[in-house]
C-alpha cells in the first residue's frame, strides 16, 4: 500500500513537471525564450579609441535592431585585458553582461600571467567579429621584394635582419619568433613601446623589418616610406586584397590570427547564444558597419561559436608551444 502511495506521488510529481515545462513554467528556459528583457552590457577589457573598441561600439550599435534593446559598452582596462575579462567571467550568464576582447587576452597572456581564470572553461564562444591582419614590412632601401627574396638575404647574412615588434608577450613580438623559427634565417627581435613605434623605426631604418598592426603601417606604406611583403593572417585581408600571406609567399603553415571576439560567461543558455550569433550576423552584414571597419584596415568576420571555439583553442596552443619554446616573458 505503501509503495503505491509513493508510486502515485511520485507520478503526480513528474506530471507536474511536465505540466510545467509546457506551459513555460521553468523561469530560465521562460526568460532566455524571451531574451532580452532590459539593456545588455559589453564590456572592453581596453582602454577607448582602439581598435576593439572600435568593434564593440559598431557592434553595439548594430545589435540594438535586432535584439530590440539598447546596448552599453563599458572600458574596463587593465592587466593586458585580465580585469574586464574576469568582469565577465564572474558575472551572471544570463546575456546581459558580454565580453568583446583581442586574441592576445586569452591565447597568450593566459601562459605569461597567473590569471584567476581559464578563458576556454569560463567563457562561452558567441562569435568571431574581425580580424587585422599584421604586416610583413620591410624598409625601402633593402634591397628585397618578397618573402623569399626576404628569407633569401636573411640567410646570406650572418648579421642576419633585425625585426621591429611591439613588445615581447605580443601578438607582434610572437609573430616575429615564428617566422624566426619556421622560415630558419637568424633574427635579432627588438622591442618598442607599441605598433606606432615599431613601425616609425622601419621607415626611419633603424630595423631591416617587422611585423605589426596594419593599422601603424597602411599610412606608411601608402606614403611609401615602408614596403609591405605580406600579411600574417592565414587568409588574405578584405582590406588588402593584393598583399599575399606570409604562408602564401614563402612559408607554408605560418599563421599569426589577430582577431577579436564576443564571448558570454560560461554557462549562458544555448538559447541567448543562438539568438546573439544570429543578431550578430546581422549587425556585422550591415554595409555600413562593414564600411567602417574596411576604413579601419580592418575584416568583418562574423562567425559560429564552434569556429570561435576552434580559433581559441588551436591559437592558445600554439603560443604556449612557442612561448616556452623561446622562454619568453612579459614586460
């Protein structure tokens, strides 16, 4: 008698339950249907005027049709990106707190810093937004105009070519130490204060070479005071389509992916995710948003969070791999 009881109780449970989930009685499946209810959050783990937060704030912009909502950016600078990201690591995953962060954040100062925090385990993947392809150049009056013919002098010289970068623990500083190792020619790796600089002493001759944002170099070159070989970016940029990879024109297999992202805190339901891929790809569809970005020499690249995912995990691997390689440390 007993045992039936339980066994009635029991079913009268579950055909509560039931009941429940059809009439939308669960409150997080009803709210992530409904999402977004209020103003979602982005935050940049960067200071304002940069290039990511450029990004966000056309991204911003471009969301609020789509998701029906306004949407804030925040500048949470500090660390190299550690404390915005940690923001949103700790911060609710209900969609209404979002990360837009560089790849040097999470595949490469994850293995020069002690962070609090695992950024493929505490973060869900939403998007790749652009990518800004770093450039290969060299100064005028050296005497090559490829990548072979590059690699070529390298090792004809025993003094070998000196690289300009912007720092070692950056996406620039990296780069440089790939090349240095897959193409096998001697480099001697010069830090400088940032892209700005490390591009100037290029132009002025105070380094055969280097590779650095596109955004320091595209006036130089333009105004022909640098001549760039090619990008590092395993595919060819949108914003100069004439410019081969460094894969492309010498070294097979290079890639240096500098990218950002849009993440959501671990544990953001599936639901929110979707609907933020898709207004997404809306926002970055938008020919003016693309305009804008193309001006800034950089590539829209909306995309799935499987690809994302993808991107972080083989980019994080392999600088790890270099970076204990050529023992390199942060500033």
């Amino acid at each position: 008698m007993d045992s039936r009881r339980r066994v009635v109780r029991f079913t009268r449970f579950g055909l509560s339950l039931a009941c429940m989930a059809l009439l939308g009685g669960s409150p997080s499946v009803s709210s992530a249907q409904r999402y977004p209810l209020r103003p979602v959050k982005i935050i940049v783990p960067y200071a304002p005027a940069g290039s990511v937060d450029l990004i966000a704030r056309l991204l911003a912009q471009g969301l609020q049709t789509p998701l029906g909502q306004s949407v804030v950016v925040e500048n949470r600078a500090g660390a190299g990106g550690a404390i915005g990201t940690d923001l949103v690591v700790r911060a609710t995953p209900d969609g209404y707190t979002l990360l837009v962060v560089a790849t040097g954040a999470l595949t490469i100062n994850v293995h020069l810093q002690r962070l609090a925090y695992d950024a493929q385990k505490d973060l869900a993947p939403v998007s790749m937004l652009a990518a800004s392809p770093l450039i290969l150049a060299v100064k005028t009056d050296l005497p090559v105009r490829s990548v072979d013919a590059l690699i070529a002098w390298g090792r004809s010289h025993p003094e070998g070519l000196s690289f300009s970068t912007n720092g070692p623990g950056s996406l620039s500083y990296l780069s440089v130490e790939l090349l240095k190792r897959m193409a096998r020619i001697p480099i001697t790796v010069l830090a400088y204060k940032g892209g700005g600089p490390a591009a100037t002493a290029i132009a002025s001759g105070e380094v055969d070479a280097g590779i650095t944002d596109s955004q320091a170099v595209l006036p130089l070159m333009r105004a022909g005071r640098v001549r760039a070989l090619a990008i590092s970016d395993p595919m060819r940029a949108l914003v100069l389509p004439d410019l081969p990879t460094i894969a492309e024109a010498g070294v097979p297999g290079y890639a240096a992916y500098s990218w950002v992202g849009l993440f959501a805190p671990a544990g953001t339901a599936p639901e929110i995710v979707a609907r933020l891929v898709e207004a997404t790809r809306v926002a970055f569809s938008q020919p003016t948003i693309v305009e804008q970005l193309r001006n800034a020499a950089l590539d829209a690249r909306p995309g799935t969070p499987a690809e994302l995912a993808s991107v972080l995990r083989s980019e994080s691997d392999k600088w790890r791999g270099l970076i204990a390689e050529a023992a390199i440390r942060a500033d």
